[in-house]
C-alpha cells in the first residue's frame, strides 16, 4: 500500500481522536469568525464557517491568505496550515498580532514560523502527513471543527470506513469527466473533492452547489 493510501485509510481513527481534543480554543457563540487557509485548508474553512453559521453559532466567513479582508473587523480568526510555514498564512498571523486580533493556529506541526505569532495553537500531530496530496490533516480538522458544533463524528467515521472498503463501480474509474455537487457546508467538500481527484490522477472534475 502507498503513503498515501495509507492515509487516506487512517482518516476514521484520526476523526475518532480529534473528538479527544480540547476545543476549548475555538470561539464561543455568537462571536464573528474568519478562518483563513491555502488551497485544500480554504475549501476546509468554507466548510467550517457555513456549518457553524447554520447551526446559529455565529457569522463567519473563509477566505484564503491573501484575500484577507484587513478593513473588516472578526472577534476571532483562525488560520489552518499543515506544516505551520506557509508563508501567506503567516503574514496574516503576523499582521493580526500586530493589531491585536486573536489569532488561533491549527496545525499538525507546532513550533513554526506561524506558532511564533499565534495568541493559540491547536497542535492535532497525529494526522501529520507525508504524502504531497493533503488528505488526513484536512478532513481531521474538519472533524474538529464539527464536533465542536455537536456534529455526529462517530458516525461519519463509520461510514467511511464502509465507502473505503468498497469496490469503486467500473464506470466511475473509467469516467472522463466527474463533478461533484454539495449543499450547505457540504459546498466546501464539493470544491476539496474536485481538487482532490484532479492532484491525485489528473483527471477532469468539477464542483458546484447541488441546484
């Protein structure tokens, strides 16, 4: 099996453990939020911020680095970064402590260039990842990120457990082209899994809300 099979097929046991995380760090309802990420940890804040807007925690917004809205004020930011060195996130962390902002890391790897300049980092080391295409750190924090909401963790291990152990139909490793739909915090999924499939085989994929 590759590295990255591999941890594609930890994900259940890692969502398992980041119920055991303390997520004390996240902010309390009814504060604004922003969560701001690169590439695959953007598609995970847009998925974060609508679900937690929905379940009337408060509003929040996801953008990437370096779409940062500065003139704009949130009670609470929290940037994602597997490695914690991703330049432009970073540069937002820094920025924030300079005016002041709480700024909350969430990482698989504490102690880098952006722990320096977070107010708080949630350090989930356990979904550490080798492989070039970011798969378990993603989905873990998200895992977080819903238990937090009161989101059923246990089950969604559960069934992906049942999806890895299936056979993929034929016609969908064939298919030329596949797009993926989504609704509500699920939109975020739609766009990883696009983005996913066309790092991992090239392939043509698409994502959209489901109409």
């Amino acid at each position: 099996m590759s590295q990255t099979l591999e941890e594609i097929a930890s994900q259940p046991r890692l969502w398992r453990r980041a119920l055991e995380v303390d997520a004390s760090p996240l902010p309390r309802d009814g504060e604004s939020l922003a969560v701001v990420g690169c590439g695959t940890s953007w598609f995970v804040a847009q998925a974060y911020t609508t679900a937690r807007e929905r379940e009337g925690k408060g509003p929040g917004d996801a953008f990437t680095a370096t779409e940062f809205p500065w003139d704009r004020h949130y009670d609470r930011v929290i940037c994602l970064s597997r490695s914690g060195t991703t330049t432009e996130v970073v540069d937002v962390l820094r920025r924030l402590a300079e005016r002041g902002t709480p700024g909350l890391l969430v990482t698989a790897v504490g102690g880098g260039p952006a722990s320096s300049f977070a107010s708080t980092e949630v350090v989930l080391g356990f979904a550490d990842e080798e492989s070039v295409v970011q798969t378990r750190f993603a989905t873990t924090a998200l895992a977080y990120f819903r238990a937090s909401l009161g989101h059923d963790i246990a089950t969604a291990a559960a069934d992906a457990e049942l999806a890895l152990d299936a056979e993929l139909p034929q016609r969908w490793v064939d298919a030329d082209q596949i797009a993926f739909l989504g609704t509500g915090w699920t939109i975020g999924l739609a766009n990883e899994a696009g983005l996913k499939l066309r790092e991992a085989s090239q392939s043509w994929t698409e994502a959209y809300p489901a109409m």
